[in-house]
C-alpha cells in the first residue's frame, strides 16, 4: 500500500493541414496503490497529495477492519435502496414499508440515486440536506429522509457492500459538537396541544350516533386511534371494569400486534366509559369488535376522524379563530388521559406515579413519558422544609462560632 506521483505525457492532437502529431501535455496525479482484505490490487488518482494522504490513511484502517470496498466494486444508492424495501417487506407492517417507498422514490432516487455507496459521503449527506430544504421539504420530512438513508446504509453495511455509513458518522460529528448543549423540546401545553376538562366535556356532549362511545372511550382510557379500532368485545371485561389492548387495526384496516410489547397493556375504567360501552353493545353491529363500521367490518381512521371527532369539536365550538377545528387528531383526547392520570386528585386527577402512567399509556420506556409529559407532573413545595434545613444549619454554624 503507497502513495506516489505519476507523470505523464497527454497525447498531442493531430494537425489536419500538416498531417503532424502537436506535443501533448504534461500531467500528474497522485496514486494510491493498494491491495484489499480480498487480495485484489486497486488504483486510485487523486489531484492533491492532501487528498491521496486522506484516502491512503482512510484505506488503510477498512482493510485492516476487513469493511472496504473499492468504488469499482460498489453498488448504487437505487440498488442498495431496493435491497433495504425486499428486506423490510418482510419484517415491518405494511404502512411502514409504504413510507419508506416514498422516502427512496420522491426524496432520495430524483437526488442521489445513481450515486454509489462508496461516494455517500458526510459531505454528500450535508449537500442533500440542503438540496431537499431548497426544494421544499419540511424540516420534518428532511430528518425522516435522512434516517432512512442511514437505514439504507446500514443495510448496505450489513451486506458488506460499503464500509461507512455518513449519515450515522454525520449524527455522531454532530452530537460530539453538541453533547453539552441539550435541546429543550417543545412542551405540550394545556389548551394548546392537550384539550382542558371543559373543552373535551363539550366535545363529548356534541359527538352523535356511534361516535360517542368511541371518544368517550378514547379520552377516558388514552387508547390510541389503531387501538380502538382493532378493539374487540372480547378484550373488554365489563365485569371489572377494564380492558385489554391485545392488537390493533393499521391503516389499511389490517390487523395485527400492538405496537410495541409495551403496548400490550390493561386499562381500567370507570362506570361513565362501563354504561356507555354497555348501552353501545345493544346496537352494536354484529361482530366481535367495539367500534366497526355499520357493516361490522374495521372502521377506518380517517372516518373516525373527519366523520366523528372533528364536526364534534367544531359543533363543541371548539375552534380557532378561522372557525376550524382547534384538535384535529385523535392524539388530543390521548393526551387528555395522560394529564388525567398525572394531575393530582385535588386538581380533578388520578395522581398516577410515572411508572404507573407509563404502563397505562404504553410507552415503551420511562424517558418517552418524561419527553412528553414530564413538565404536567406536579412539583411538591418544598419551601417550607429548605427554611427547616437552612435555620438549622445557620444555627450550627453561628453556635460554632460562638
């Protein structure tokens, strides 16, 4: 493995009136000549011995690692991307796999598809970040673009296909910049993100027909939207007052296992969800599920939320100023229950401790329900003991002194 300098002569080009060959001109590169983990010999050429240094430093690590792989034999980001959607077609739920279509067909194909692995770069990755904001994504779908590549990649990584994955190496350049300055994320705020006692009060007074035992049950159990609607009578105790979150409907109204193994949770419930739910089962559709279309069949979400649950916040005038519905998701009444559960019972909650509030939300961890909701915890006075604690130690010291 070495660097060296090679020079050359171009050849001239041929002059049609005299018939002679014009002297050519003079050219030199920088060679990196090496032999991979495989035994195959490799040259590249580089304008700057900087870059060949860079290069040779940079070859010489993934050879000894066994990862490298020569740009000639690599594959493109449209391959590598194919390789990653056959993968996770049999892995991950449909509506998953849909997404990461979308992410490889529209945001990074049109980009960076014939490109090869071994060219995805951070530099690369940085100048397609500023490419897709240029071209008008959000700053949201810029960030899940991204992870998807990283998945992508890998993949690739795991196939042997590329030595190294920029985007993973981009995140940890820019965490080691960052580490001592945490992000505060955007709080949910009463009133804004999460509806008030009074706001889901009149939502549910004006939500009709079959709606209402579905909202009623979602704001007093915190079930998510895929929940309710893979719910069944058979996961409902109306005896003990509690249900079981055993699966779950997607977006195809396919279903399936709960989102998470956290997911799979018992959610307790009062006689105001036991009488609805009770009342609703008389006229029910037949089947075994709680919230089925008229048919019996599972309801769809966008149904439940443009037909059910926003004309009930509007009816509730619940609105902003536009005269559009203030909550448009059913992600609201799910952060009304988390208030709930957190809320003391001197404020109208259940005084839940974290750990209890996480099992009933199904987070998968602790730290998900801090992110986002462990500013609504209420924070003791301790006031009260620190003047105990500082009389005393003053009154130490001044008698040390003395």
């Amino acid at each position: 493995m070495s660097v060296r300098k090679r020079s050359w002569t171009t050849r001239g080009k041929l002059n049609p009136e005299t018939g002679e060959r014009e002297p050519g001109e003079q050219r030199e590169a920088w060679i990196v000549d090496y032999t991979d983990q495989r035994g195959d010999r490799h040259i590249e050429s580089f304008a700057r011995k900087k870059d060949a240094d860079a290069r040779h430093s940079e070859v010489k690590v993934d050879v000894k690692k066994g990862v490298h792989v020569a740009p000639s034999k690599s594959i493109t980001l449209k391959e590598a991307g194919q390789n990653w959607i056959e993968a996770a077609e049999h892995e991950l739920e449909r509506t998953t796999v849909d997404q990461y279509r979308q992410h490889l067909r529209f945001h990074l194909l049109p980009f960076i598809g014939a490109r090869k692995l071994t060219d995805i770069t951070t530099d690369a990755v940085l100048d397609l970040e500023a490419r897709l904001r240029k071209e008008g994504r959000s700053k949201v779908m810029v960030r899940k673009v991204l992870v998807s590549l990283g998945s992508i990649l890998a993949d690739a990584q795991m196939r042997k296909q590329v030595g190294h994955n920029a985007v993973r190496d981009l995140r940890n350049a820019r965490r080691g910049k960052v580490k001592a300055v945490k992000r505060e994320k955007t709080k949910l705020e009463v009133g804004k993100d999460i509806p008030s006692p009074a706001e889901v009060a009149a939502i549910l007074a004006h939500a009709k027909g079959r709606w209402r035992p579905l909202l009623l049950t979602a704001a007093f159990t915190g079930l998510r939207g895929s929940e309710l609607r893979g719910l069944r009578w058979s996961d409902v105790d109306l005896k003990a007052n509690e249900l079981h979150v055993r699966q779950r409907a997607d977006r195809y109204n396919v279903i399936g296992a709960p989102k998470t193994a956290a997911s799979r949770r018992v959610v307790p419930f009062g006689k105001v969800v036991a009488n609805t739910l009770k009342e609703w089962k008389l006229q029910c559709p037949t089947g075994d599920l709680v919230f089925p279309t008229k048919q019996g069949t599972v309801e769809y979400h966008t149904h439940v939320v443009n037909r059910g649950f926003i004309p009930a916040v509007i009816a509730a005038g619940v609105v902003t100023k536009n005269g559009k519905a203030k909550y448009t998701g059913l992600h609201a009444l799910r952060h009304f229950y988390a208030s709930l559960c957190i809320n003391s019972r001197e404020h109208g909650g259940l005084g839940l401790l974290p750990k209890a509030v996480q099992e009933r939300m199904g987070h998968s961890s602790i730290t998900m329900t801090y992110d986002l909701y462990g500013h609504l915890f209420p924070r003791g006075d301790d006031s009260k003991v620190l003047d105990a604690v500082e009389g005393s130690l003053i009154a130490t010291q001044t008698q040390h002194a003395g």
